[in-house]
C-alpha cells in the first residue's frame, strides 16, 4: 500500500481473501488497515469476505477516511451471536456500498450487525444488512449523520435505527422481515438529549412491531412511505416509559401509505394504523389507512395537541376508525371513515376540538350504537362542515 495515495487494496494490500475462506486472515487485514490508515481510503473489490467475528463485533475506533466496497463485494459474518461491524467516534467518514450478512441466519436477540456511535457528519451510502442476530443498522449518539440507499432484511430487532442523534438524515429505506420496528427513533433518558431528523421514502414490509416508531425523538419529519403488514401499529408516536424515553414533539408523519396494520400473527398489543402515546405534538397529514386490525387512527395524552389532516381510513377489520381519547388538543380536517366496523370519528375527553370537513361512509358495520360522529365529556368543541353517509 502507498501512504502517499492513501489508497488500499484490501486483497493485494492487506492479505484479505474474497473467495469466502480465510475468515481470521480476512480479519486482520480489515482491521490493520483502519488502524493504519484512518484517514485514508479504504477499497474493498468484488467478492466474499468471510469475517471472524466470534468475539464480537469487529471494532473501529475514529475511522475519518473512506470505506467503499465495489461491485458486489460482501462481507460473510460467520458467527450469528455477535454483532458484525461497530464503528466508534471518527469525524467525516464516508462508506459506500457495505453489504453485510450472517450466512447462518441467527436464532436469538444478540448483536447488531452495523452499528455507529459518536460519530460526527458520518455519510453511509448503499448500506445493506441481512439476517442481522440484532438490529440491522443503528447509529447511536451520532452528530449530523447521513444516509442513502439502506436496506435491512431478516434482521432479530429493528431494521434501521437513529438513537439520540442530532440531525439525522435517511433517504430511501426498505425493510424487511423485522421482527422489531422497520424504522425506530429513540431518545433515552440516560443519553444525551440529542434531537432532529429529516426522513424521507420509506418501504417498511412485514414487521413484527411498528412499522415505524418515533419514541421519544423530538423535531422529526417523515415524507413519503409506506408500510406494508404489521404485528403492532403501522406508526407509532410517543413515550415508552417501560425503556425510559423522553416524551416525542414536534413529529410531522406526511404522504403516505399503510395496509394491514396489526394483521401479522400473533397480533400484539395495540394495533392502529396510525398511534400517538404521549406526544406533546403530532401531525399526520395525507395519509391513507387500509384495512387495520385496530383503529385507523387513535391514541391518547392528556397533554397532548394532535392534528390529523387529509387522512383517509377505509375497511377497519375490527374496531372505530378515528378515536381521540383525553388529549389537550385534536385538530381534525378534511379526513373520511368509510366501512369501519365501529364508529367512524370519536373525540372524548379531549379539552379542545376542532372538526371541520370530516366523511364518515358506512360506518358502525358491527357496532350496537351505529354512531358513525360520537362528541362525548369534550370542553370546547368547534365542528361544521360533517358529512354522514349511508346505504
């Protein structure tokens, strides 16, 4: 290798085999050329890399250079107990292309498969993870991180994670097969309080929890996504005091799409197409319901401000479409129930509401009550503009 150039060959240089053989040989060369070169930048040609990672995941401490796997390269982690790459602090790195996998799919909760803590301005672009024993991808106490083009599929935990990160950046997310949430923004209380994140396009396919989980994470937007068969609610906003978060603010949830919330077996817990616990502010907006266990949209929060714009429910499996229960603030606008097996609105015990334009289609399929608008123990109530139809 020339240190002038500043470029590594990984196979020539290093010693590192991409036949999918030689997993400690493999190892050593990846982790001498971090450590002599952490600035520099760091090839990975086409092949499979089988890596030793028995005891544990393979650390990188302050990498500020370029890791960049071409073509089809993979790496092969060949224990599926532990964890695969973990890259700790470093200030600029940039990683292209990594694709991770464990060829013995894991059995039980273990390590995560990619993971990134305390790193500043870190930009991962065309990350894949699969069959990962814990989360897929996880960045952790993280300073502006970036990323494009990530996929996690078969993964034991969530499939893509931002936890206590300030300002993070996700474009074009597709999950898989996650037996925790496909997308997940923590804040925990024994962390830094670090906040923000801009999210956009997100395909979340057969996840075992949420689709998609803002738990304690404030200043947040997510534009354009999809989810797809859930076990629990498709979104999910709020606190989890059971995990010790802050409580969610400040939560935009735009343009999208959700069928099946809470359809996958064995259901569990609540199962909505839209949930917020907790938030102090939350807005949903042009966004369609399909087909939900549970409610399509609901939750509760005696301090909450709730504001639901331009949603369409339709083909409520089980239970009330919209149902708003003790919160401060619900402001609802321009959104339509129709063939809900329970009432299609509800506002109850909610301080301040706001109504206005809102359709409810055959709704009360299954109800004794046959409400299809239900105003009860309210404060102030403004509403107008309320169109009930029924065959």
């Amino acid at each position: 290798a020339k240190l002038c150039g500043q470029t590594i060959n990984m196979v020539t240089d290093m010693g590192a085999f991409n036949n999918g053989t030689n997993a400690t040989a493999n190892t050593k060369a990846f982790q001498n050329a971090f450590f002599q070169y952490p600035n520099g930048k760091i090839i990975v040609p086409p092949g499979n890399y089988a890596i030793d990672n028995s005891q544990g995941a393979i650390t990188i401490t302050n990498f500020n250079g370029e890791l960049k796997f071409e073509g089809s390269a993979i790496l092969q982690f060949q224990n599926n107990i532990q964890g695969g790459f973990r890259f700790l602090g470093g200030t600029g790195m940039r990683i292209e292309g990594m694709h991770g996998n464990y060829p013995n799919a894991p059995t039980q909760r273990a390590g995560t498969e990619f993971s990134f803590t305390g790193s500043v301005d870190a930009f991962v672009k065309d990350i894949t993870a699969e069959n990962s024993p814990g989360a897929a991808i996880m960045f952790t106490s993280c300073i502006r991180p970036k990323v494009i083009n990530a996929v996690a599929t078969n993964s034991i935990a969530d499939g893509f994670i931002f936890a206590n990160s300030q300002d993070a950046q996700l474009v074009n997310l597709t999950t898989n097969h996650t037996l925790d949430n496909g997308l997940a923004l923590y804040n925990y209380l024994i962390y830094d309080d670090l906040h923000g994140a801009t999210i956009s396009n997100v395909r979340v396919t057969n996840s075992y929890a949420h689709g998609i989980a803002v738990v304690g994470t404030s200043h947040v937007t997510i534009s354009g996504f999809a989810v797809d068969k859930t076990r629990g609610s498709a979104v999910f906003i709020g606190q989890d005091p059971t995990y010790q978060t802050r409580i969610s603010d400040q939560v935009t949830v735009e343009h999208g799409y959700v069928r099946g919330s809470g359809t996958l077996n064995p259901p569990g817990g609540t199962t909505f197409g839209l949930e917020y616990n907790q938030p102090v502010s939350v807005v949903f907006s042009d966004i369609q319901v399909e087909g939900s266990n549970g409610r399509s949209v609901s939750g509760m929060g005696p301090s909450s401000r709730v504001y639901v714009r331009n949603v369409r429910a339709r083909g409520n499996l089980a239970s009330d479409d919209f149902v708003f229960y003790k919160a401060a603030y619900a402001d609802v606008m321009n959104c339509s129930a129709e063939n809900s097996t329970g009432a299609g609105f509800i506002f109850n015990g909610v301080n301040s509401v706001v109504a206005r334009r809102l359709t409810s289609i055959n709704s009360s399929r299954a109800s004794s009550l046959n409400r299809a608008m239900w105003f009860q123990d309210n404060g102030y109530v403004n509403a107008g503009g309320l169109l009930v139809v029924d065959n």
